[in-house]
C-alpha cells in the first residue's frame, strides 16, 4: 500500500519497484505455463494477490501473450470484500482469472486437529 500511495505521488523510484516486481511475478508465471504446458487457472491470493487492483492489472497486462485477460469492472467490483472468490477474467481470456481469499487461520486449525487425532 505503501508503494503505491508513493506512485500515486509520482515517486519514480516506487514505480520502478512495482515494475520490477510485476515483472518477476510475470516471469514466473511464463515458466510455469511452459512447464506446465498450458494453463487453466490464473490465482491472486493473499495480501498483495487480494487487495491490489493495480498489481493484478500490471501483472495480467504482461500476459495477453499467454490468453490472460482481467475484466478492468470485475478487477475493482468487491474489492477487498474478503469473502468469496471472485473471477475478473475477461471474456476474452482463455484461462480463468480468480481472487481466492485466504484464511491462514482457518488452515493452521485444520492442519493442527489433523496432527493431534493422529497422535
């Protein structure tokens, strides 16, 4: 958030964070569709993936070339509502683009009942 408030500024140096990171996030997700070979879902999760509009659009825009697409609208509609998952896929996308909450908690519950029922 801070990063960008700063861009908001005009902060060049804080543009260039988020280039930079946008852009290891992009590489990333290259070299696994190529593993991969191909994909069926794109994920935005956790604190960044969830509530940053601006970095799931830069990351979506570096990735046309791979049939991802992000729907602007449904980019920004429910927006840190924290509770469904969300598709912003654009129509024209041919993988699914989803906003899938987290619940960190919740998880570290299930996976410590799991452990003690086994001891």
């Amino acid at each position: 958030r801070a990063v960008e408030a700063r861009i908001a500024e005009g902060d060049k140096r804080a543009e260039l964070a988020i280039e930079v990171y946008t852009h290891r996030i992009r590489s990333a997700v290259g070299a696994y569709v190529a593993a991969l070979g191909g994909l069926d879902a794109l994920v935005f999760t956790a604190g960044v993936g969830e509530n940053s509009v601006g970095v799931r659009t830069r990351v979506a825009k570096g990735l046309a070339g791979l049939g991802i697409a992000i729907d602007p609208t449904r980019n920004t509609s429910g927006a840190g509502n924290g509770m469904d998952v969300r598709d912003i896929s654009a129509a024209a996308s041919e993988a699914s683009v989803l906003v899938i909450p987290t619940n960190e908690e919740t998880e570290i519950a299930i996976q410590t009942v799991g452990l003690v029922s086994q001891a």
